[in-house]
C-alpha cells in the first residue's frame, strides 16, 4: 500500500511540475482593412511571395521559387535582420497566402517563436477586405521571459507589421 500511495505521490508531482514548467501561450493578432478597390486589383499587389514590396518594413527579398508552395523567401528588413519565411499555400480563387518563418528570427529583430500568418482579400461592399491573421509564441519560450522577448513584445511586433502593411496597401490599391 505504501508503494502504491508513493508512486501516486511521485506521478501527481511530475504531472504538476509539468503543467507549471510550460512557458508562454500562443498569441493570436487580427488586423483588417477595407480597402476601395476590387478584391482582383488587391490581389495582383499581394500575390507574389518573392516581392512583398507593399510591406514597409521589407528593404529587399530574395524567393527560391517564386510563389510556388515551399517557395522560402529570405526577408532583409529595413530596419535589420533577416527573417526565413516558407510559402504553405497560395490560392488565386480564394485571394489566400499562408506562410510561417522557417528559422526562429533574432529576438532583437522579430521577437517572436513559431511565427505564421494568413493574408485573405474578400468582397466588402464595391471594394475588399483584406485580413491578416498571425499567431506566435513570445521570443524566449521558458517560463520568466527577459523584457522585449515576452508576450507582449511578440503582439506588438505582429500587429506594428500587419498594421504598417494594411495602411500602406490601401494607399497603394486606392491609387489606382
């Protein structure tokens, strides 16, 4: 009996000290823009994953296939730092790019961990809604993460991108 009652001990222990021992959550951003232009005219700017051009805080890419599904781009960015990115879908029909980095970024540069993302055009009245959903774990996935490497740290970053991107494609799609 005692071993059984110690064995139950040592089970609910390491069961406790594994649920406590997880660091942070993932963290979810959802940023959108309507835009006046039609969903087509949108997504002729956004289609190809090698030249992200209408991202601000993009300096210079370099893709190895294109638009291809596995396509990796090599993101330089303004700002410093160089992010590895890999394209998981593509869809012309339904204005759909999916990506996540492939390489965990330098905290500094992105502080972010398992970062993907998700840019959809849709139909919203005579023009388009474009959403971009991204979702991340912080930078320093432990439990009692340094300042800049924690959870909020890892939303900023998400939504300073999405939002700078979705501003300065409205003001690219209007233009035309």
């Amino acid at each position: 009996m005692k071993k059984i009652a110690a064995l139950v001990s040592i089970a609910l222990f390491a069961w406790g000290s594994a649920a406590h021992a997880h660091g942070g959550t993932r963290q979810k951003v959802v940023e959108s823009v309507e835009i006046n232009a039609a969903p087509d005219a949108v997504w002729n700017l956004i289609k190809d994953f090698g030249a992200p051009n209408w991202i601000p805080a993009v300096a210079s890419t370099k893709a190895s296939n294109g638009s291809e599904k596995g396509s990796v781009r090599e993101v330089t960015l303004k700002k410093g730092g160089v992010i590895k990115e890999v394209l998981k879908e593509e869809d012309a029909v339904t204005h759909t790019i999916k990506y996540r980095v492939d390489e965990e970024p330098d905290c500094a540069v992105f502080p972010v961990n398992n970062y993907s993302a998700t840019i959809s055009i849709t139909v919203a009245g005579a023009g388009s809604k474009v959403e971009w959903t991204s979702a991340a774990y912080r930078c320093f996935t432990p439990n009692n993460p340094p300042p800049g490497q924690d959870e909020k740290a890892a939303i900023e970053a998400m939504t300073t991108l999405s939002k700078d991107a979705l501003a300065n494609l409205k003001v690219l799609a209007e233009k035309k």
